[in-house]
C-alpha cells in the first residue's frame, strides 16, 4: 500500500489524522488555510465586541461580555497552536492576516452601532459559528477536532448570553424592541453567508469533503442553522428580514431568499465598512504587544 493508500483508508474509516502522519501536501496546505483563517477570524472577532466592553449597561453585562471576548482570544490560541502541528509558524500566520494574504470571517467587517448589536452577535454569529464548529469536532485531522470539542463548549454560552441581551430588548420599551429589530435586519443576512457560498459555487469543498476535513455542506449547514433560528426569533417577536423566508412541509425545512453574493465577495476581497479598521487595529495592537513577546521568549530561553 502506498503512503496516499494508507492515508485514505485511515480518513474512510474515520481514523483521526495526527501531525506526524503522512499526509498529501494539498491536505496539509488546505489545513493550514482554513485553520489559520479560523484562527483569525477569533482574534478578528474580538474586536466588534471588545468596542462594547465600556459601554456595557450594568456590571453583570460588561463581566459577561468581558469573559465571552477572552474565550474568544483562547479559541484564538487554540486554532493557531492546532495550526502550527501543521509545520508553519504562528508568526507566519499573523503576517499572512495583516498583509491580507489571508482571509477571516467577512461578519467581522460589519460595525457593531449599538447594544443590541451585541445580542445578534452573540445569538446569530456565534450560533451559525456553533453548527459550523459541532460539525468541526469530527474533522479528520486530530488537533483541530480536539480544539473544536472545547471551544464548543464555550460557544453555546456565547450564543446563549447574545441570544438574553437581545430577548431582553425585543421584550422591552418600543425603542429597545426597535433596536432589536435593526440588530436583526442587519446582521441576519451576513450570518447566514458566514458558512460560504454554494456548494455549487464552492472551490474548495470537493477537496474538503474527500479528506473528511468538512463533514456537512456549507449549504446543509445553513440550512441546519435557518431552520433552528427562525423559532427563536419567532419566541421573541423579532421578524426575519427575507420575504421569501417560508416553512416547506414537503422537505421539513425553511425555503428562504437569495442572498447578495456581490456584496459577500466585496467584503471578503477587502471592501467592506470595517476591514481597514479591523487589519489596523490588530497591527497596533500587535506593534503595542511585541515587548511582551519579546520578554516572554527571553524569559523561556534563559530558563530551558
Ligand atoms: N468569510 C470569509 N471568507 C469566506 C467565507 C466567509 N464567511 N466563506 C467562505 N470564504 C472563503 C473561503 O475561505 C475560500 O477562500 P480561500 O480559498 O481563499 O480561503 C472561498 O471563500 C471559497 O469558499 P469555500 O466554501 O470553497 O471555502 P471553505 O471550504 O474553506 O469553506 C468555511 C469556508 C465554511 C468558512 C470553512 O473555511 C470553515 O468551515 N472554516 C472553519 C470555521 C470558520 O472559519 N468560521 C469562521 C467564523 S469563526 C467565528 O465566528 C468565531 C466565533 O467565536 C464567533
């Protein structure tokens, strides 16, 4: 049996695929991308949130938010360290992210205008993150399900504590109702293109799918995710902005409209209102960092 043989018996009988093993070249490269993306797409996702930290409206909703955007820097930690097992360095990854050679989540370039943002955040970006990450935790390659077992964990509170804040104001004042509401209308659209184009369209599924990297379809996945949402939002009063939005009997599922495909590639491809702000932002703050780095290293190879 050659190397590839061994390799694609181990992904068919759902062997996990650990860092020493073999593995074809497209498989590790195909990792790196996607692991280092999701990777940054943590860190990245800090940022909209971390706005709010100050302006948070009690105590007990600035500890929550301050704990949900700490996770968010440990899942950060996670996915790099799962991504470094692939033989590329964390610093490489961070110069991919700031010279925008790589991607991270486009819902991570929309502002975040106001409190209730930070309930469809949390409820809507976080639950599509969730489906998409349960489905993570059986990838083939061992350090990234391990990562996903745990930050799924966390995740469910994330989408929990979003999903309270925006419950609250849907059920408040007419004003708060209608923040959250706007919160909604903005933010719905956005988190249902989080799982990718497609399936048809996907450049990248084939491969994912033959090397048991992804397990369900971007387009499974979005649907898993409509059709758990549309329930909640309904339980609050909130209306899902898709007129086209309409429970099928016959396939058990929501049939729901078209999404905007030219405004998904003009925010991935770097034109949307908060890229710039979002890839400055993380230089600065890593320019601000680097002495830290810097004592950390010394300190490790002075004492090893
Ligand atoms: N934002 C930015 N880029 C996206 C995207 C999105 N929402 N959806 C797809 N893309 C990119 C892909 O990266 C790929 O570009 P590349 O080849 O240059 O990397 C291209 O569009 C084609 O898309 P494909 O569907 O063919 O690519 P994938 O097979 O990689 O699927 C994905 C895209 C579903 C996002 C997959 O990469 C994935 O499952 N990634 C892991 C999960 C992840 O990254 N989630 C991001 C959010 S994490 C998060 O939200 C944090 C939470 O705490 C809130």
């Amino acid at each position: 049996m050659t190397d590839l043989d061994k390799f694609l018996e181990k992904i068919n009988n759902n062997i996990k695929i650990e860092p020493k093993d073999w593995m074809p070249d497209g498989y590790r490269k195909h990792l790196q991308r996607q692991m280092s993306q999701h990777a940054h797409s943590e860190v990245i996702g800090m940022q909209p949130e971390g706005n709010w930290i100050t302006r948070a409206p009690s105590l007990r909703a600035k500890v929550i938010l301050l704990a949900k955007v700490q996770d968010e820097a440990g899942h950060g930690q996670y996915l790099y360290s799962a991504a470094e097992t692939l033989g590329k360095s964390r610093a490489v990854y961070i110069e991919e992210l700031q010279s925008r050679k790589a991607k991270y989540s486009s819902i991570f370039n929309y502002p975040t205008l106001n409190w209730a943002d930070m309930g469809a955040v949390g409820w809507l970006v976080d639950g599509a993150a969730i489906v998409n990450q349960v489905s993570l935790q059986k990838t083939s390659y061992g350090p990234y399900a391990r990562a996903m077992v745990k930050i799924c964990k966390e995740e469910s509170f994330h989408q929990r504590q979003g999903y309270e804040i925006i419950s609250k104001m849907a059920l408040g004042s007419p004003e708060q109702k209608e923040m959250a509401q706007d919160a909604m209308n903005r933010f719905w659209w956005p988190s249902i293109m989080m799982f990718g184009p497609h399936d048809q369209d996907s450049a990248r599924s084939g491969d994912a799918m033959k090397w048991g990297i992804k397990i369900e379809s971007n387009d499974d996945l979005r649907q898993k995710f409509i059709d758990k949402t549309v329930a909640q939002a309904e339980l609050i009063g909130l209306t899902i902005p898709d007129k086209d939005l309409k429970w099928n009997e016959e396939t058990k599922h929501y049939d729901f409209g078209a999404m905007d495909w030219d405004e998904f590639w003009s925010v991935v491809n770097g034109d949307g209102p908060c890229n710039d702000d979002r890839i400055n932002h993380h230089i600065k703050a890593h320019e601000e960092g680097r002495w830290v780095r810097e004592a950390a290293n010394a300190y490790a190879e002075k004492n090893n």
